[in-house]
C-alpha cells in the first residue's frame, strides 16, 4: 500500500512517517526539505527572502526528488507528505503573498496586492497543479491527514502563520475530493495515531507503537533543523 500523511506545517508529518513506517516495516520515501534545497537554490538567503523564481526552483526540485523515490517504493511505502503539499504551500502564497509572515494581519478573505511577480506565480502554480494532481493520483493509494492540533513549531525558519495553515488544510481536503483519492483523518499522539493507521488498512505491526516512536525519536534527533542561514553548501 502506498500511503501518504499529509498535513500542514508543524502537524507531525514527518515524525509519524519515520514512527509508522518503523511499526508496520513499510518503507518510508525520502526527499530533501526546502530548508535542506535552499542552500543550493538561492544561497544566502532565507525562505522569507525568496523570489518566485527561486520558489518555483525548490518546488520543482522537491516533486522531482519525490517521484524518483516513489517510483524506487512503488510495491508500497510511507511518505511524509507529496507533491500536493509543495503545489498547495505556492497557491496559498499567491493569496497572502510569497513571505506569508509579512502578511499574518489579512483578516480571513483578505488578499495581498496582486503585483506582477505574485501574476506570474500564480500563472505558474495553476500550471504545475495540474501536473502534480496527475502524478499524485497515479503513486498514491490513500492519504492520511493529520489534524491541525499541535502549535506551529516557533524554529525560526517557517515563514508562515495560522491562517496559512488552515488554508492549506482546506485545500488539500478539496483536492482530495476532486482526486477521489481515500482520504482518512487521524489524531491524538503519535502513537495513537500510527495505532489507528494501522487499524484502518489492516497492516500487520512489527513492534509496539511506543518502541516505534522511540526509534523514530533516535530517527528525527539525526536530522539537519537548523535555519538557513546556518547552513552551508557541502
């Protein structure tokens, strides 16, 4: 089975991904995170610095990096997120603006400034959605959504805010329903969570879920967090 978690900023993903895939032995896919692209895309500056270009550029090379490890998996893996979730955080950048943080006082329906690089983005983003949906639907059995219920992560290098979160959420959800891809919301703690996931698709377990989270733990300690502008091309 080849099942994606989707979810937000700061939702879980990837640390439900690395727990779940340790409890059920799925493997789970890798691609670099736009943080880890950054350095390489547009060096010196932070995400909140980017140019639609270089936005763009980062989108593009995470979907490719995406793809190839989906097809390497494609008898069955875990992923944390897909390419919707690259597609979706542009579009709703197109509303609030490419530095969303810039523009967290927009009451809801409010919009930024449609300026001429925020056309050309958007132009783009309805371009790329259509072959990220396409792709989407053919490597993905189900998703699972993880509630929006954990605070967003205060690590200095997310430029977004509540209101883009809850955006984002809204348009996975209607993408899923116009994919006809299963759609399944969970919630809880990680190990409640990875409980019921493995629940609703009967997939057999290897541990128990606390000694899945403590690998996972061990996991997400080895990972590179620090902001961009700590970090150096290799």
């Amino acid at each position: 089975m080849r099942i994606g978690i989707s979810g937000t900023y700061s939702s879980g993903k990837t640390f439900t991904s690395m727990a779940l895939s340790h409890y059920t032995g799925l493997p789970r896919t890798r691609a670099r995170t736009m943080r880890e692209i950054l350095p390489e895309a547009a060096p010196g500056k932070t995400l909140e610095e980017c140019t639609a270009a270089e936005l763009i550029q980062m989108i593009v090379t995470r979907h490719v990096e995406r793809a190839v490890y989906e097809d390497k998996l494609s008898d069955g893996f875990v992923s944390d997120g897909s390419s919707l979730q690259e597609w979706i955080y542009g579009s709703v950048r197109v509303s609030l603006g490419l530095n969303p943080s810039s523009s967290a006082q927009l009451k809801d329906g409010e919009t930024v400034e449609k300026t001429a690089e925020l056309a050309f983005f958007e132009e783009v983003m309805l371009s790329l959605g259509n072959s990220f949906k396409r792709h989407v639907k053919s490597s993905f059995d189900v998703f699972v959504h993880l509630k929006n219920e954990l605070p967003l992560s205060a690590d200095g290098h997310r430029p977004v805010n509540d209101q883009f979160r809850n955006m984002s959420d809204a348009i996975l959800q209607r993408t899923m329903n116009e994919l006809g891809i299963p759609f399944h919301v969970v919630s809880g703690s990680v190990e409640e969570r990875i409980a019921q996931i493995a629940a609703l698709f009967n997939l057999e377990t290897q541990m128990t879920p606390e000694a899945a989270v403590e690998m996972a733990s061990a996991e997400y300690a080895l990972l590179d967090v620090r902001p961009e502008q700590d970090r150096v091309l290799q």
